[in-house]
C-alpha cells in the first residue's frame, strides 16, 4: 500500500479516536498540527513515493481549520471574522491561492487589524505549506500593531510546529505563557501545544 495512503489513514483514525475522547475545538486543531509534524518527518526521512525524492513536508495536507483557535484568541464576533470566513471557505475548497489573495486585499483596506494581518500570515502558511518569509513577516506586522496580543504569537508558534521546527515553536510558546495571566482562557490551549510538541510545559531547571 502507497505510503501516503497509510500516513492518511493513520491520520485520520488519530483524530477520530481524540474526537471520541471529546477533544474539540483549539485543542483538537492542535492535534491536527502536531499530526502534520510527523507527516513532515515521514516525508522528509521515509520517501514514500519515489526512492531519492522527498517530499514538502505537507504536500497532500488540506488547509488546517484555524477558526476555533481564532476565536478562542480574537473573539468570534470582530470586524475581521467576514474576511476570515470568505478566506476560510476558499481553503477548504483547496484554493489557498485565493484565501490568501482576499487577505492580502483585507489587510490592504485595514491595514491596522492584527486579526488580519494574523489570518494572512496563517492563509501564506497554508498555500506555501511552510512558514514562507512573507508569512513570518504578516505575523511580525500583526505583532507590531498589537505587541501584547497573544494571538499572534501563539499562531506563529504554530506556523513554526508546522513546518517542522519543534524547537522553536515551544520557545515560542513558553515566551508566551511567562506573560499570560494565570486565568487566561487560551493559556490550556499553549500548554497543550508544547505538550503535543512532546515537551514539558515549564522548561527544566
């Protein structure tokens, strides 16, 4: 059997059995992510198609749905969730050319929101599968207009996850928890991260 078709499959039973055990929403997106890392690793070192070749680390991986994570960050009811939502169906269509076009024309007339300036750089992640230097800087502008947001850096540690740098996306989310207030309701989402990265919420001392 095709290697990717085996990927696949084992992908796919995962999240069903994390669906079963009632894991919804941001929690189970991350799951979804950490399932693409080791999708990039099989890709990278297990060839599974053509001896010699390798392949983009998420070459046959539809879009990540993003929007409950979104929420959890920005809110589901923002002047940018239009845009959003218009960019979210033209991805699961398989069109994350188009996605990320209509958020490039979004952060064009609103080029202040760091929603969007966040979408964008997550639609560039999609279309380029891997955190592209254009998709960097669209999460570096949407940190520079809101600096104590945490959405855009949680995103970009998950734009790290995704293209295989574990590293850095824990470092990513540990600088962030040493910020987040103890009640915050995204913070279970960041230590579940780092957890599906496969490392301890606090670094050892």
């Amino acid at each position: 059997m095709n290697g990717w078709i085996i990927v696949g499959l084992a992908a796919a039973a995962t999240l069903g059995l994390l669906f079963l055990l009632k894991l919804r929403g941001p929690l189970l997106t991350l799951a979804a992510a950490a399932l693409l890392f080791g999708a990039a690793g099989y890709a990278l070192e297990g060839r599974p198609e053509l001896p010699g070749i390798a392949r983009s680390p998420a070459d046959s991986a539809p879009p990540l749905p993003l929007s409950s994570a979104r929420h959890a960050f920005f809110g589901a009811f923002t002047p940018a969730e239009r845009w959003l939502v218009l960019a979210d169906a033209y991805a699961r269509s398989g069109d994350t050319q188009g996605a990320a076009q209509i958020l490039q024309t979004a952060v064009r007339i609103y080029p202040r929101d760091p929603e969007l300036w966040t979408g964008y750089a997550n639609a560039l992640v999609d279309h380029g599968h891997t955190l592209t230097p254009a998709a960097r800087l669209a999460f570096g502008r949407a940190s520079a207009l809101s600096p104590d947001a945490p959405g855009p850096r949680f995103f970009l540690g998950l734009a790290l996850l995704r293209s295989g740098d574990r590293a850095g996306a824990v470092t990513q989310w540990r600088n962030l928890l040493t910020t987040a207030p103890a009640d915050a309701s995204w913070r279970p989402m960041v230590e579940g991260g780092i957890a599906l990265a496969g490392e301890p919420t606090a670094p050892s001392r």
